[in-house]
C-alpha cells in the first residue's frame, strides 16, 4: 500500500509540475547545436553555436534558424553577452588543434562582427558581468598540460589579465545582486573579480534572484540554498547530485541532476527549490547539460543530440497566451478521436489520438501563460546607472 501511494504521489508530480515531455528535435534544426543563449535585451532573440562550429541565430524563440555569416575561419566554440546600455554579444572562435583564439564582438545582433583581441589560450568558459559593463572573465588552457587559469578583462575583452593561477572547471558564478561578488567553486572574489580567497564553504554551482538572493550548491551529498551569502547552507534534496555536468540556474528555475553509466535523474524547480520535481520524460540516454531560456522553452544536450521541452504548442490560437483563445479551439474539439472530422492534431496535447479531460489538464496548468516578454527584461536588481 505505501509504494502505491508513493507512485500515485510520484506519478502526479510529474503530471502537474511539467506537462509536456522532453522531445528529440536534433533532425528539425540545421545543424547538432552544442549551446544557445538568449538576449537578454530583444525578446525571442537566440544564439546557438553547432558542433562543427557554425553560429545560428533565431529571432522568433527558436522556430526557424538562419546561419550567421562566419567572421572568421576558426570555429565558433564559445558564446557571451555583455550588458551595456545596449547588448552586444561576444564569440570565442579558435582553429582546430590551435591553442589560440579571437574574441569577436557584433553590436547588431551578430550581424556584423569585429575582432577585439586575439590570445595564446584554449578557451574553456566565458562571462561577462550583468552589471559592470565591460567586465569580463574567461577561464582558460594554457597549453598541452591542461594547465588552467581564470583570465579577466575590465574593457570589453581588449586587454586580460591572469587573477587566478589555478582553477578547477567549476563554472563562474556572478552573485545574483552583488556586482563585485563572484564565486568559482568554494573560492570567493569580493572586488569584482580582481582577488580570490577560500570563502563559500561549499561548491557554489548557481544563482537565483528572489529576495533575499540564493547561491546554490550541489554536490554528491545532496543540493543546498544559502540565502546569507553563503554563510550557513540549507538542505533542499539529499539526493546524490553534481555527478552531471553541471546544474542550470536561470532566475527562479533550475535543472539539476546526475548521470553516471547506470544512473540518470533529472529534476526541476521554477519556484527556487520549494517544489522539485523529477524529469525525465522523453529523455532516453540523460542529458549532459541544459539551457534553460525561459520557463517555458529549455534545451537539453547529450552528444549529438538536442532535447527541446517547450509549453508554446499549448498556444492553440498563435495569440502568445494560454487562455479562452486557445480554450475554445480544444472545444470545438473536444471528445473526438483520431479520424474524427471534429479532431485536432493540435489540441492532442498529450498526443494519444483523442481530445478528452487530459488535454484540458494540460491546458489548464499553462493558464495564463505568455510566450512573449515585449518589454525589456532588466539585467538585474542592482541599478544600471
Ligand atoms: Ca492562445
Ligand atoms: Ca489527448
């Protein structure tokens, strides 16, 4: 009786926190992407970097992709944006086999790029700062002996110097409202990057900017919240985790997991950890690391392959909003089967031949929903001037 219990509360976890399933759309976009990113600045704008280097942009979330004019012959291996009065985007492109690259800068969205400096290094993470314009860190090999550092820049990317002689491949996280906080593992810098000393206690792996702001941690013993700039920790899961790639932070929503070669789990949270939830529908081989880009439209990566979870074909009307639009469309539907003239492909939301109560589920946990953002998504809550 109690695993009956435990499944029916497993079971509607799922249900009820993400209603569509992961889908395999590696053969519906024009090349493997291994990363996206969004702007931050122009609404449905993205930038995916392929896996045989190419730069793709899209300007309507994703739908439709058009290759961008190459500003060089070294592949495109890193993608970054800056934040200044307007955005630009940064991308680190190196030869193959070369241990030296090009930053590019486009002012335009990437449609015209120009060279900003060239350096002896293998690129391996590069960010630059939501609220100090211009600065920049980019963690880096130096040569054949994997021997690494952290590199920063306070000019955009003209000139770097070395502030870290060492670092281990935690990613770079910026505080979510402290600009001259950042944190690299359990190192700690609080003069924008410039020193570094042991600090946070644990392996800060992201951020979340609810008040007062999150740093979280994930790790074999489980994940952990901080809400006093890592002074005390507190547990959110005691599942193992860290074992993957790494964990995805974007505001309130967060994916985290593991994957060993017998193991694989996923869970998400759009609620800064109250509620996490399992997931990995639709995904059969785990995933190596995630995009998130809104709480609606999140790629996944593994190998060659891109997972896509995305709520917008719940839009039934095209109008950017779940709402009596798209309600009277799965009406006019409603109760018809497969072959039916009355039944719609599109309002099958869960894509079982009929257009019954699940649907209307489904559709009623994305009430309200908008797939568009027309204002200006702030760079964050510190003040740009
Ligand atoms: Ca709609
Ligand atoms: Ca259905």
């Amino acid at each position: 009786m109690k695993n009956h219990i435990y499944m029916f509360v497993f079971i509607t976890t799922i249900a009820y926190s993400m209603p569509f399933a992961w889908k395999d759309v590696t053969e519906d976009l024009p090349a493997p992407f291994t990363n996206i990113q969004e702007d931050s600045q122009v609404s449905g704008v993205i930038f995916a970097v392929s896996n045989n280097g190419k730069l793709f942009r899209s300007v309507n979330w994703g739908k439709t992709w058009l290759e961008q004019t190459p500003p060089t012959s070294g592949q495109v291996r890193l993608s970054a944006q800056m934040h200044a009065s307007v955005d630009c985007w940064l991308i680190w492109a190196e030869e193959a086999n070369e241990r030296q690259g090009t930053l590019w800068r486009s002012d335009d969205l990437g449609a015209n790029w120009y060279p900003v400096t060239s350096l002896n290094v293998h690129a391996l993470h590069l960010t630059a700062s939501r609220h100090v314009p211009d600065l920049l860190l980019m963690l880096v090999e130096h040569d054949d002996s994997g021997q690494r550092s952290l590199l920063r820049s306070t000019d955009g990317g003209a000139n770097w110097s070395e502030v870290l002689a060492q670092s281990s491949g935690n990613p770079i996280v910026w505080h979510p409202t402290t600009p001259w906080k950042i944190y690299i593992g359990s190192l700690v810098s609080n003069d924008f990057g410039e020193s570094w000393s042991d600090g946070s206690g644990k392996v800060v792996r992201g951020s979340d900017r609810k008040l007062p702001p999150g740093l979280y941690s994930a790790e074999t013993s489980g994940l952990f919240v901080s809400r006093d700039d890592a002074r005390s920790w507190w547990p959110l899961m005691e599942e193992k985790l860290n074992v993957f790639d790494a964990s995805y932070w974007s505001d309130d929503s967060f994916v985290t997991g593991f994957m060993d070669d017998s193991e694989f789990a996923l869970f998400f949270s759009d609620d800064g950890g109250e509620r996490i939830s399992p997931w990995t529908n639709g995904i059969p081989n785990g995933l190596a690391h995630v995009r998130i880009l809104s709480d609606w439209l999140i790629y996944g990566f593994q190998n060659d392959k891109v997972y896509l979870y995305d709520e917008s074909p719940a839009d039934l009307d095209n109008s950017l909003r779940i709402d009596g639009g798209d309600l009277i469309v799965l009406s006019i539907a409603f109760g018809s089967d497969a072959g039916s003239p009355f039944y719609n492909a599109k309002a099958d939301l869960n894509n079982d031949g009929r257009i019954d109560g699940q649907d209307l589920t489904i559709l009623s946990l994305l009430w309200g929903k908008n797939f568009s953002y027309d204002d200006t998504k702030p760079p964050g809550d510190f003040p740009s001037e």
